[in-house]
C-alpha cells in the first residue's frame, strides 16, 4: 500500500477561488540587536509604510510609492533589560512637524524593565495620545528582540525564573516544555469544574 505525501497548502495563501487582488500597501519592520563594548545591548527598529496608490489625507495626496511613516527607535538595555536609554525619530509623517514632535517622549522609557506587565508600563509613557501610534507599536517588538539579541549570552541563575516562562502558550508553566526542561517552575494545569 503506497502513501501519497499530501501537500500542505501555506494557510496565510488566500483560498482555492482566484480573487483579483490591488496591492494597496506595505508596511516592513526591520530591528537589529548589537551588544556594545561597554556591555550594553542597542536594539534599534525602524518601521515605513508605503502605499501603491496615491492617498487622500485632510491636508493634501501623499504620492504612491514613497513613505508615508518612516520612523526609527533605538532602546539600550543593561544585563537585566533594564532600558537605559531610548530615542526615537520620526523622518517621514503625514502630519509633520505634529507628529516628529512627540519623538522626544520616548526618553521616558528609560528605566522600565522588560518583563511581565512591560507593555502597560509603556503605555503609561508613551500610549495613546502621550505617543505616537507607530512607533509605540515597535517597543513590543523591540522588547522581544531584546530577548531574543540576549539569549545564550547572560549568565542566569539557577534561582531565576527563566524570562521566557508564560511569555508564550509552548513556555506555560503548565505545559510539557516546562514540565521537562524547568520542572522546578512547572505547574499543574488547574482542572476547570
């Protein structure tokens, strides 16, 4: 008996129907993660949005391809990923000089860690109308490439709750990744009645 091997098709693909499609836009994130000499880490992010057509905005027509964001942010975190300093810059918007003005907020995540709860001290600084919607949403992305930049390069203390637990459903504590590799850690899953 022969098994065929079926072939998977790539679920973000859209469908079996042939729909015409117009590309409108794309946004591409890029972040890069350095460890410095004085033995600091920068993770520096940029973030552009590009649309193939033209758009109407109050003001005026942004022209089809060329950058209607264009920004950059930049956090150096200490061993403990600690940010100890953060900037960010804004070189292309649609409301300049409005929305490169409030780049100067983004110093205020100096002194937040990255761990649980990060996101709501972020948003403390820099959320809604204290930020710039786009560049806050690269600090979630930044934090992870933080980790990411630092794991296998920090000594870690076998008393230390590994960072990476309950970040993710694999990493729960009540799952079986944890039960092998951080049984210390490890939870039983609590039975819902």
């Amino acid at each position: 008996m022969s098994h065929a091997i079926a072939q998977e098709s790539d679920p973000v693909e859209p469908g079996s129907q042939a729909v015409s499609r117009q590309h409108i836009h794309r946004r591409t994130i890029a972040i890069d993660g350095y460890r410095r000499g004085d033995g600091l880490w920068d993770i520096e992010g940029e973030l552009q949005d590009v649309k193939a057509i033209n758009h109407v905005l109050k003001t005026y027509v942004h022209p089809a391809n060329t950058p209607i964001h264009h920004m950059r942010l930049r956090i150096t975190v200490d061993d403990t990923l600690t940010i100890r300093e953060a900037a960010a810059v804004t070189l292309t918007a649609p409301y300049n000089p409005a929305c490169e003005s409030v780049t100067p907020a983004y110093a205020g995540l100096v002194g937040i860690q990255i761990k649980g709860g990060f996101r709501g001290e972020v948003a403390k600084v820099v959320g809604g109308a204290k930020g710039c919607t786009h560049i806050t949403e690269l600090i979630g992305n930044l934090a992870t490439a933080a980790v990411q930049t630092t794991a296998g390069q920090l000594s870690v203390k076998e008393t230390d709750k590994p960072l990476q637990l309950d970040g993710c459903y694999a990493y729960r504590s009540s799952g079986a990744l944890v039960r092998e590799y951080f049984p210390r850690w490890y939870r039983a899953p609590q039975d819902k009645a």
